[in-house]
C-alpha cells in the first residue's frame, strides 16, 4: 500500500456517511482525517470498502495542519 496517502475519499457508512475526508496512513489499516472532528492526533480507522475513492489528492503542505486539511477539503467541496 503506501499509494492512498493523501487521497480525498467520501465516507459511504458510518456516523460519517457523506463527509470527506482524507486517508492520513495507510500501511497496515486506513486511518483518516477530516481537520475538525477527526483531527490528525485522533484519526480514524475505516474499511476501505466503506470508502469511496476520489482522483483528487492532497499533497505533504496540505496535509501539515488540521486547518489545512479543513482548507483543503473544503476547496474540494465547492468544486
């Protein structure tokens, strides 16, 4: 794995369902990460099957912060 980091993804189940977020880890397990509620010190574990996956990525800058992964995410939104 390894190549997901990064990756903005939609939430399909969960009290989530709906929202984006961005996988954080990927090595052994999905962690993700929205900025606000799933801040980068508490991230999320979720099945990748519950994921769906977007063509959009964020890069090392945009992912240093929770405020600007909510920046980030939100940029993504009102596209």
């Amino acid at each position: 794995m390894g190549e997901l980091k990064g990756r903005i993804v939609i939430s399909l189940k969960g009290k989530d369902k709906g929202s984006l977020l961005v996988i954080a880890e990927d090595e052994f397990e999905i962690l993700v990460t929205n900025g606000a509620d799933r801040p980068l010190e508490r991230l999320k574990k979720k099945n990748l099957k519950h994921l769906r996956t977007t063509n959009s990525f964020l890069d090392e800058k945009q992912m240093a912060t929770n405020s600007d992964i909510r920046k980030a995410l939100k940029a993504f939104e009102e596209r």
